[in-house]
C-alpha cells in the first residue's frame, strides 16, 4: 500500500491592530477563510469579531514576543495615519509599533510578517513613468507627514531583513486608498472647492479601494505574493475624466507659488500636512501591480467606481489644503474660492484673528 502524503499544517495568522478600521475588516475576512488553523486578534481592546482568539495588549510592548510564540504569520495594520494627527506623536507611535513587531516576530520565530505601507513611497513626480514598475527606486521626500511615516517604516524593514534572515517580510504598497472610514489628503483632496493642478503637468489618477487591498492582504498572508507589492486598480483615470465625473473644475497654477504657499501655511500651523503631500495631487505616481497579477489576483474595483464611491461619502465636507472648514466657516469660504490655495488666505485671517483675541 503506498503510503499517503501528509498535508502540510495549516498557519496559525495574527492581525494586530484588530479591533478596528482595516484590522478588523481583515480579521472578519481570515476567521471564514478555509487557509488558516487559527485566526489570533491582537490590540489594546478586545474587539467584535467573535471567532478570533483575542490577545489584548498594546503591540509596542517589549514582551509581545511571549504573546506571539505560536504564530506563524503576523499581519501588522496597528498604526495611526490620520491626517489632523499631532506628528511627532503619531510618527513615535508607528515607529516604535514596527520595530517592535518586526523584533518580536524574529525573537519569537514566526515565519511572515506583512505590512501595509503606500506606493506614495515611490514619489510623485512630473516625469514619473506612467505606470511605475514594482521595483522602481524610492523617491519620496521624507518630511513630517505620513509619507514620512512609511519611509522610517520601511527603512526598518530592510535592517530587520539584514539583521534577521530568516524572516520573511512583505510589504503592500496601495495607490490611493479609498472606500468608507479613509481620510486622508488624497480623500480631502476631492472636498476642495477647486482641484488644484500645476501648469505644465497633467495628473493621472489610480485609486486602490480597500476590499481590493483586503484581498490582496489575504493573499500575503498565504505566502502567494512576497517582497515588495503594488495594489491597486488596474490603469488610471486622466484629469479630464476626474474634473467631468466630479463636477470639480481644475484651477491651474504655476508650481513655485503652488509649493511655497503651501509651505509657509504648513509652517504657520493652518495646515496639516506638509507642502511635498501637495505633490500627489497635481503629478503621477501611478503603480503596476505586477506580483499580484502574476499570483492570479484581480482588482474588483474600476479606477471609475472607486471614485465614484469617493465622490459619494464626501457628504457635503469643504476641505481647503487638506484642513476641514467647519459648516459656516466652509459655506463663507467655498463661495469665493476659486483655488485650494488661493481660498487659504481667508484661514490666514480668521487665524490671526482668534490669536489677537
């Protein structure tokens, strides 16, 4: 009798961040999946997701290694990058949460660690090729805000890799994020009374919705992508095509006043991130998700209805340069801006205003 094959054990997978936001959407997707032995929620407070086994612990502590000594896979999705964020606050806390999963996971053997950072890594520049390959260099300025945020975080990546070669470590790379509960500058972007462009450049447009990212996340988890992977929808969506589905018109303006300006009201305060965010709004940095295709994955979401979702959950915000206007400040300014920037000048005087006060 010719003796039959064991199949290989299932995983034990760990989702940190898991009470919430994407975390929690991901920890309901893996418990109904058929991939794993044992789906193991890690965070601060025990969440709704009743089927995980649930650990409660903050993942910067240094004795996560204990709690994780039975995981094979560690998906790591506690972080914080909301936008109105105070940033020395938020960047220790995303710092110090890698690093620590990152030690932990090596110290406690398990055997993959993935994390989600942003294609935004790759910078957005004029002359970026349309689309950039997976593997193209990393470009974007480090500074205050989260693109900063996701640099550190995969610096820490590779001296993790160095330092222990044994771990395996995947890292998503999304195009713009969309779907409900995201805010970020991109979102914000579209709140604008106007769309802000920069003579000579025309914009393309990729969004990557979060069931896709959910998806593909999945897959990391099963060791079907590995490395460095791009998600997103397939293609991009011109200018034109966003300005006509958006109702938005574009307000063109030379580059230099665009970045100065943007730079001075984020030095003053008025401004949450950064002038270098401005450059994902006004130049590409499209992406090819090639080692998701190539493992079989389609995006579900068109450029065209990821943006339409967008457009949707707006419900009637006014963002000018990434700040939200409260309803009547916002009503007062939306109706003479004709520009993100230029509709700056009416925060700079209600600023000053209430520091006289």
């Amino acid at each position: 009798m010719v003796p039959t094959s064991k199949r290989p054990r299932q995983p034990v997978v760990a989702v940190t961040g898991a009470a919430s936001g994407l975390g929690r959407e991901l920890l309901a997707r893996l418990v109904s999946a058929a991939d794993f032995r044992r789906v193991v929620a890690i965070d601060e407070q025990r969440g709704d997701v009743g089927e995980a086994t649930w650990r409660v612990l903050d993942v910067r502590d240094p004795l996560l290694a204990n709690r994780i000594s039975d995981i094979d896979v560690l998906v790591h999705l506690a972080g914080d990058y909301t936008v109105d964020s105070d940033p020395g606050e938020r960047r220790a806390y995303n710092l110090r949460a890698a690093q620590t999963v990152l030690t932990a996971c090596a110290a406690a053997r398990v055997r993959r660690v993935v994390l989600v950072t942003s294609a935004m890594v790759y910078g957005a520049a004029p002359d970026n090729d349309v689309p950039l390959p997976e593997d193209s260099p990393v470009t974007a300025e480090p500074d205050t805000g989260v693109v900063g945020d996701f640099l550190e975080i995969e610096s820490l990546v590779r001296r993790s890799l160095r330092s222990h070669p044994g771990l395996e470590v995947t890292v998503l790379r999304p195009a713009a994020v969309v779907g409900p509960g995201v805010d970020t500058v991109i979102t914000r972007h579209f709140e604008s009374p106007r769309l802000l462009t920069v003579k000579g450049c025309n914009p393309h447009w990729q969004f990557c919705h979060i069931d896709d990212l959910l998806s593909a996340l999945e897959l990391a988890a099963r060791g079907a992508v590995t490395g460095v992977v791009a998600v997103g929808c397939d293609g991009w969506m011109e200018q034109e095509q966003v300005e006509e589905m958006s109702g938005i018109r574009r307000f063109e303006l030379p580059a230099g006043l665009t970045f100065g300006t943007a730079q001075r009201l984020h030095r003053l305060g008025i401004t949450p991130a950064p002038a270098t965010d401005l450059h994902y709004v006004v130049y590409p940095w499209v992406v090819d998700c090639t080692a998701l295709r190539e493992a079989g994955w389609k995006p579900s979401w068109t450029n065209e209805a990821a943006f339409e979702q967008l457009l949707e959950l707006r419900e009637n915000r006014t963002t000018v340069v990434g700040r939200r206007l409260p309803v009547k400040e916002a009503t007062l300014t939306a109706a003479g801006a004709t520009v993100a920037v230029i509709g700056t000048a009416a925060i700079v005087r209600q600023v000053r205003k209430k520091r006289r006060q």
